[in-house]
C-alpha cells in the first residue's frame, strides 16, 4: 500500500546515498583537504610560530602592499561597475550587448595575459616604455603596474552583480523622482542606492576578494622584489621556492582565512537579501 | 487621454532620456573600459602584425610551444568535462535532498573562487607530493600526480569546480516538477525520468558551466605552477611559458602564445554568448 503514497518525483534511496556519497567525497578531497592541509601547516609549530612569521618585515610589507593595491582597484572598479550598470539599465541605445560582452571580456582572460598587455603598452619595449623611461617614471615593476593587473582580473566584478539588478528593477522610480524634480545625484542617492546597495556590498566583497589573492596576473608586472613589490600571494610564491615552508603556509593561512571570511559574508549576503539578489544569480 | 496631459507629456516622450546622467555614466564606462582594458589589449593583437606573418608562425610552431598549448587546452578540456560531471551531481544533491549541514556544503563550492590561486597551488602540491596525504597513498598505486602533467588536471580541477556546479544549480532549482510527475505517472521509471526527462532540460546549463571552466582553466597559472614540476614541452603550461619568455626578453615569444590565448578567450566567449541565446530560445 505504501508504494502508492510514494512521491514520484523522489529519488530512490540508493540513488540519494549513492549521490550524496560522490558530491561530498568529491568535495572533501578536492577542496576540504587542501584547505585543512594549509592550516595544519601553518598551525603545525603553534600559534606563536605562526605570528612570528607573519610578522616578519617582508611580509608585513606585503601585506601592506596587497591592501593599498585592493585599496585603489577596488574603489575605482565600483564607480565603474555603477556607472556602467545605470548606463545599461536606466537607458536605450546601440551597441549595448556589445558593451556587456564587453565588460565581461577580462573574465575570459587569463590572468596572465593580462599582465602581459601592460607589459607590451608600458614595458621598455612597449609602446610607452621610451617616454616613461625618459621621464623616470615607474609603471611596471612599481605600484602602478601591480595596481592596473589589479584592475583589469576584477573589472567586472561589480558591474557584472549590478547591471542584471538594476535591469531587473527598471526605471519607473527613478523616472518618477526626476519628474518629481529630484537632481541626477539625489535620485541615485535617494532612490537607486537604497534598492541596490546589497547587491553593491556583495559585488564589492568578491571584487575585493580576488584582488587581494590576484597571482598570475600581478605575477607578471611585479618584477617580484622582496619587501618591495611583493603582495601577499607573490610572498607566498617566494617564500615557498626558498623551502621556508612555515612562512609560506604562515602567509597562506592568513589568506585562507581572509578567504573563509569573504565566504561567510557571501553566504550572509544570499541568506538575507535572496530576493535582492536573485536578480544578478539568473545571468 | 485629455489634450492638457498630452501637452505636459509630449516633451518628456520626445527626450529621449527621462533621467540625467546619461552622457556621463555612458562616458566614463566607455572611457574606462577602453583605457584599461581594449586599449593594452591592442597592443597585444598589434605585435603579431610587426612581427609579420611568418615571424608570428615561427614564434609559435616550435614544438616547446605546440607542446604546452596542447597541454593548457587538452587538460582544460579534460578537467571541463570532470568538473561538469561532478558538478552535476553536486548540483543535483544541492537542490535535491535535504540533509543536515547543507548550507555549509554550498558556501564551500565557492572556496576555489575565494582561495587565492597562490594557495590552492601550494596545498595541492603539498598534498599531492610523494609524501603528501594523498599522494603517498596514490604512490603505492604507481599513481605520480606532482611534477606530472596529471598535477596540471588535478589543479584545474580545483579552480572550474564553481562554474559547472554554480550553472547548473539554479537552473535545476527553477525547473518544475510537473513534468517529472508526469513522466512518473505516464510509467517511466525514476532513472529513466532523469535521463530522459530532466537531463535534456539541463543541457544547455551544463554547456554553459563546462565552457566557462575549460575558459578558466585554459588560463589558469597560479595554481598549477606549484603541482605541475613545469617540465618543458612536458608539464609546462602556455601561461608560464609566456613568463619565461617575458623574463628572457623575449617579447616576440610571449605576444604570439598570449595571441592564441586571447583568440581562444574571445572563441569561448563568443561560444558563451552563442549557448546563452539558445538557452534563452529553448526556456
């Protein structure tokens, strides 16, 4: 009798063990076990052992350097993600998917082509690299060029959340605020901005995230001077190829645990604001 | 409606914009877009044209570099597939069961996108060393996967999970049970709902996920330069090629490889588009 009650749409129960056995197998080898072995190895001589490390001076030197560059990357990529978003959604004119597939491009970029390209614009033998060098200028192998590598793996982060939001939500009340005879800035502010800004944090967390832990790209227009133009995942690099283990995963702990931070708050954002942000999950 | 509303409606039917701020957001996304992004990216397709014809073929058909295309783009390939499998089923036991710790397990898909590369390549390699957790066991086996061109499939593995899994989950969260209450009334059994049923529904989500991760892992550095032992033409992948030819001087060399890596991005994304369009047709 009881077959006849049973929901159809139900996977049998060896199917469901079977599954649930492959999803979380395959989840606890490929990604839970590298992320515990990084913490056993930075953990393994103690807490003590792990500070010290990371308060080396070279290290905290990257540190410092990976967040002044996420500091000026992220900042700019937001205004760009807005201005981009309330472009394309607020109004209607040619050209526009090209300009989307556009700002998506840098994602299907390696990251490090991505350097390259700075190289061939700024680079000795680039196109700017005579006139730089002429007027002492320093892009590659300094600040600027990490900052721009930067800017070109996090370009769409925010633009990519946002533009899918605010198509989603329309033009009725922004147009209602301007015929009401609210200015450009007080209808963003007053209007736009309150119905967009989970959306704006959440795009800002990931944007943020990938530029503190950006490696390829970074990699390539660093020049890799210790102390100097060293982020954090090049120190990672540096420390690792000179066989000091405890420092390498000191500094990757750190990262990792900045990682699991960004998770968390993503997870937060998507568990409170679902409906704000189902719009940007769709595309 | 009444001549008097016609009258105060006609100017603002005639601007073409109700909202300010057009020329502005339009202005600086374009400016933005093409300073950082499509300008340096010329610069890279223009060096192929000084080289010439020939000096660009002979910078790539050299077996070094056909050998470490092949590799990038093979092993992406192969990894694009595993990943779509895995991330299939994964997807399947996200939306499907329930069962205790299912939240965490979801927010965890995401660790390869918040783990700086740098991190995930020196855990991996860690682990997978003849002496690692799992590479000691996989050496009783035979089984080398660190400083093989098997350490270059495992790492990339790891960094396309999120697109197959992340692709295909709302999908198959928005895709009714009616059809599959049908199906089950109509006879079918539940295997056969799945196969016939459910998964020709989700073919254009996964296409999407395993393009997205094959563009991924096509151009993925960081990770993979830990694990692989970059043993040229035999575990050296086309990004870390580029590198070496950067830092050789050999500017030529790493503009043709970054050419064909670009090409590939732009195919994909052109693949992407194409794929979105037909997904949206079929819904």
């Amino acid at each position: 009798m009881s077959k006849q009650f049973k929901n159809p749409t139900e996977d049998p129960l060896w199917l469901k063990l079977l599954l649930g056995a492959v999803a979380l197998g395959f989840i606890a080898i490929l990604l839970l076990l590298p992320l515990a072995l990084v913490f056993k190895e930075a953990f393994a001589d103690g807490v003590t052992t792990f500070i010290n490390a990371i308060k080396e001076p070279d290290t905290l030197s990257a540190v410092k350097l990976s967040l002044i560059a996420a500091a000026i990357a992220v900042p700019l990529n937001t205004v760009f993600g807005i201005a981009a978003a309330w472009c394309i959604a607020k109004y209607d004119f040619r050209g526009k998917t090209i300009l989307v597939t556009l700002i998506d491009l840098p994602f299907s970029v390696s990251p490090v082509v991505a350097g390259l390209i700075y190289v061939l614009v700024f680079g000795a033998q680039g196109w700017f690299g005579p006139w730089l060098v002429e007027h002492n200028i320093h892009i590659l192998f300094a600040l600027p060029g990490i900052v721009l590598a930067t800017i070109f793996v996090t370009f769409p982060f925010v633009a990519r959340v946002l533009i899918p939001l605010m198509v989603d939500l329309g033009r009725d009340e922004e147009e209602a605020a301007a015929t009401l005879g609210a200015t450009g800035l007080q209808t963003f502010l007053r209007v736009t901005l309150p119905n967009i800004k989970w959306g704006l944090m959440y795009g800002i967390l990931l944007c943020n995230a990938r530029a503190l832990g950006e490696f390829g790209a970074v990699s390539v227009v660093s020049g890799h001077i210790r102390g100097v133009t060293n982020t954090m995942p090049l120190h990672v690099q540096l420390l690792y190829d000179n066989y000091d283990y405890a420092g390498a995963f000191a500094v990757a702990a750190l990262l990792a645990m900045l990682a699991l931070l960004t998770l968390a708050l993503k997870s937060l954002l998507e568990w409170r604001y679902a409906d704000e942000l189902a719009a940007s999950h769709r595309h | 409606m009444s001549a008097i509303g016609l009258k105060f409606a006609a100017p603002l039917l005639k601007r073409r914009h109700v909202l300010p701020g057009f020329r502005l957001s339009l202005g600086f996304t374009l400016f933005y877009l093409t300073s950082l992004v499509l300008i340096p990216l010329l610069a890279l397709l223009l060096r192929p044209v000084s080289l010439g014809f020939d000096g660009f073929w002979h910078a790539i058909a050299t077996p070094r570099v056909l050998a470490s295309l092949r590799l990038s783009f093979g092993m992406a390939a192969a990894a694009a597939v595993i990943d779509s499998v895995f991330g299939l089923v994964i997807a399947w036991v996200l939306v499907r069961y329930r069962f205790p710790g299912k939240g965490l397990l979801d927010a965890v898909i995401d660790l390869p996108f918040a783990l700086p590369t740098a991190v995930a390549g020196i855990a991996l390699s860690s682990l997978y060393a003849p002496n690692g957790w799992v590479g000691k066991i996989l050496i009783e086996y035979g089984i080398r996967i660190a400083y093989t061109p098997w350490g270059v499939l495992v790492a990339m593995i790891f960094i396309s999970l999120p697109f197959t899994v992340r692709t295909v989950q709302p999908v198959l969260g928005e895709l009714g049970q009616d059809v599959e209450e049908a199906a089950a009334t109509l006879g079918a059994t539940r295997l056969q709902t799945i196969a016939k049923v459910v998964l020709p529904m989700l073919v254009p989500a996964i296409l999407t996920g395993a393009a997205m991760a094959l563009a991924r892992a096509a151009g993925e550095y960081g990770s993979i330069i830990f694990l692989a032992g970059n043993i040229p033409a035999v575990s050296e992948i086309a990004p870390l090629l580029i590198i070496t030819k950067l830092e050789q001087y050999d500017y030529a060399g790493a503009s043709a490889i970054g050419v064909v890596m670009l090409a590939a991005s732009f195919v994909m994304l052109l693949a992407l588009n194409g794929l979105q369009a037909w997904a949206a047709k079929r819904r």
